[in-house]
C-alpha cells in the first residue's frame, strides 16, 4: 500500500501531474475539487453545502469535506494505494486522514509537493479559467482569495508533514514531463 499526498498551491499542476502518476503507479486517484464540482454539477446535498464556500474562493468546512474523503476511500477496498490531490488542505483534515489510514493498517507513505511561484500561478489560473468553465478560474479575487486561504491553512501541513518525515518537494515549473520526471524520482525511491 502506497498513499501519496499530492500537494501545492491551486494552479501547481497536481490534477495535471496525478492523470500520469496514477497510471505509473497504479493508484486510486482522489480530487477532492473534482469530488465537489461533480456533486455541484449534479446538484447533490453535498454539492449545495459545498457551492457556498467555493464560490467565495473559500475552503470547505473540513466535516463535510472529511466525511466526503472517507466516502470515496470507501469506495475502493481493493486498492494498492491512494494519490490524494487537494487533501488534506488544513492540520485538522492531516490529523483526521491519519487517524482514519490508521484505523484501516494504513497510513500516508509521502506528501509530495509542487512548487512554483504565485504570481505564474495566478496567471496560469486565469489562463484555464479561460477554457475550463471553472467560476473559480475566472475571477482574480477568488484567485487571490484561494491563495490567502492556502497560506492560513494549508501551508502549515509543510511542517506537518516535515515533522513526520515526509514531506518532499519538487520545482513544478518546466513541461509536464519534466515535472513527471521529477516525482517520479521521488516516488521510486519511497
Ligand atoms: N480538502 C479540501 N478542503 C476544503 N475545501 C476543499 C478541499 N478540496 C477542495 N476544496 C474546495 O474546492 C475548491 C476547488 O478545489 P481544487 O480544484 O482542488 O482547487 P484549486 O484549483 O484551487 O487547487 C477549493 O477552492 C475549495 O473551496
């Protein structure tokens, strides 16, 4: 069992780098974005608690999004691992993910990090906002609000996970496969 936090600021390449690593390695690929913009599209209980908070470029409340991420661990038993992308986002939802791996005999193997400079970041958002339908994308206050609430709350899992050993980080900026290349460097040794 390998479990992968993918990790980075919004705009970092995780979604783009995880297509390749979960084929590479063969894992079980969970965007907790991507769990939220089905729900939203479909217009499930979840999606409209969850609109609320990401229309104003806000996280959503760990409890919702928490219980969404052990749904979908749920959903795959048979796994041989896990690449989380978009969590965990806070120390609470870290904590939580631990204890909940544990429960199962499992636990996060690496958080692996994207790295790049906020305002390429920015940029590259507005760029895909452009093309990809995301409300979210489209507006550089949101944006600019994504990032505040990265720098409060996500950006202290760095020494989260630096604490626990396992915390490794990558240059994000370069071609796709470049940037594959460099995970991948990091994931064969784990
Ligand atoms: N782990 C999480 N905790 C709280 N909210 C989340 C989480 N993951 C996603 N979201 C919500 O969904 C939105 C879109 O997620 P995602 O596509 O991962 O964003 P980004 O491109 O900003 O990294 C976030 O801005 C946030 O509101």
């Amino acid at each position: 069992m390998v479990n992968i936090v993918l990790f980075g600021k919004p705009g970092a390449g995780k979604g783009t780098q995880a297509e390749f690593l979960k084929e590479k390695y063969n894992l079980t690929h969970i965007s907790t974005g991507d769990v939220f913009r089905y729900n939203l599209k479909n217009g499930t209980e979840l999606g409209k608690q969850a609109q609320v908070f990401i229309d104003k470029g806000e996280l959503v409340p760990d409890a919702l999004t928490i219980k969404m991420l052990q749904d979908e661990v749920e959903k795959n038993p048979d796994t041989k691992g896990f690449l989380f992308d978009g969590f965990p986002r806070t120390v609470a939802q870290a904590d939580a993910l631990d204890e909940f791996l544990k429960t199962k005999g499992w636990e996060v193997t690496a958080t692996v990090a994207l790295e790049a400079d906020d305002e390429i970041l920015v940029q590259r958002l507005l760029e895909r906002g452009k093309t990809s339908g995301r409300a979210d994308d489209q507006d550089e206050n949101l944006i600019r609000n994504r990032y505040q609430e990265y720098n409060e709350k996500t950006a202290p899992l760095i020494e989260y996970y630096k604490g626990q050993g396992k915390f490794f980080a990558v240059n994000g900026i370069g071609e796709i496969s470049e940037v594959t290349q460099r995970l991948s460097l990091i994931i064969d040794k784990l």
